[in-house]
C-alpha cells in the first residue's frame, strides 16, 4: 500500500463524515460523524509520518492528541446531549432552539 491508498481511505472517511454531519436530524449521529472526521486526518497524519519521516514521532503524537481532544470532545457533548434532551424532551437538532429569546 502506498501514501496515496492512505490518503484515498482518510479522504473518503472524511467526506463521509462532512456528509453525516450535514444530513443527520439526530445529535447522537452527528457526533459520530464528527469523530469520523477526526479519524480521517488521524489516518492522514499516520500515513504521513510513516512515509515521509518514519524515524520520527510527531505524526503519532499529533494523532494521540486529537484522539484525546475527540474523547473529550464526546464527553462534554454527550454531557450537553443528557442536560438537553432533560429539558427539551428530544435529541434532534432542529428541535434545540434554546438560545432563541
């Protein structure tokens, strides 16, 4: 496999995401779809570092930061999701209109 496969897989996964996020009703769904993104450039930063600089760190180390920044990521939204969905009784985007005076 090459650097082009891996940037083909990354790509794919992404636009997959981006479509997910855009198309999905459900907030559950759309953070799947967010956390599809994030693995998307994870496998672009892997493949990265393995064929350009494979003696090096930094690819795999930016990769294990975002997959700490995404882990929080979904905690804090699944927190926002439960405190939600206690007051509004529903889980789909259209329907959070919280902000609205």
């Amino acid at each position: 496999m090459t650097l082009t496969h891996h940037l083909l897989l990354g790509a794919a996964l992404f636009l997959i995401g981006v479509f997910g996020a855009l198309t999905r009703r459900n907030i559950i769904g759309i953070l799947m779809s967010i956390e599809l993104m994030f693995n998307a450039a994870n496998i672009n930063l892997a493949a990265f570092n393995h064929f350009l600089h494979p003696e090096g760190v930094l690819g795999m180390t930016t990769a294990l930061f975002i997959i700490t920044v995404a882990a929080a990521e979904v905690v804090v939204g699944l927190a926002l999701v439960l405190a939600i969905y206690r007051n509004c009784e529903s889980v789909y985007a259209e329907d959070f209109n919280l902000l609205k005076g």
